[in-house]
C-alpha cells in the first residue's frame, strides 16, 4: 500500500481519458479490501461488469466499497455517499474519498510504508 497524491490522480485520470481511473479503480479494491479485511472483488470482473450494465453495477461496487470505508472508520451510515455520488456520475469523488481513508490509516496497516505513488 502506498500513499497517492489525490490531485495528480485526479489530473491523470483526466488527461488519460480514464484510463488512469481504471488503474486506480484496480488498487483502491485491493487497498480498501485489505484495510478492512475482506476479500477483495475481481477487479477485472468490476471493469467488466460496469460496462456490460452501462454503469449500474459501478454504483453497487460504490456502494460495497462504502460499507469497507465504514468498517475502517468505524462508521455506520456514510456508506450512502458512495452510491448518490455514483448515480450523479461523480465516482471520481468517490475515488478520492476511497483515496483519502487509504491515505490516512496506512500507517496503521503498515508501518514504514509512506512512500508517495501516483
């Protein structure tokens, strides 16, 4: 696991036309699960699945990876967030929202492990 900046993800993202979003798609699945500990879902399948449904299975994976944030905070109800963010087409907020908790407890699922990722 590694700390990204949020802002240059963002910008690669765009500048790439999204395919930088899939990459980070890939390892926010696997940092949040890890996080949690839970399995993490195929993320090749969550790419997948998202196209085939025209995006309604991107909001039930919004949703599922709110319910991970939550149970690293340790909170309840901010798992709704995720999938009103993704209805409104605003997942790349959900990214960063996803980003931003992986980024503040990675000290406590590895220490020493603060090294800076784009």
């Amino acid at each position: 696991m590694k700390e990204r900046n949020i802002a240059l993800c963002i910008i690669f993202s765009i500048i790439t036309c999204g395919i930088y979003a899939i990459y980070w798609l890939v390892q926010l699945n696997k940092e949040i699960s890890q996080l949690s500990g839970t399995e993490p879902d195929n993320a090749a399948l969550v790419v997948i699945l998202t196209i085939v449904t025209c995006g309604i299975y991107g909001w039930y994976w919004c949703f599922k990876m709110g319910q991970k944030v939550n149970t690293i905070k340790g909170e309840d109800n901010n798992h709704i967030i995720y999938i009103v963010l993704a209805i409104l087409e605003l997942s790349i907020v959900n990214y960063a929202l996803m980003q931003d908790t992986i980024n503040k407890h990675i000290g406590d699922a590895a220490p020493g492990s603060t090294a800076t990722e784009i």
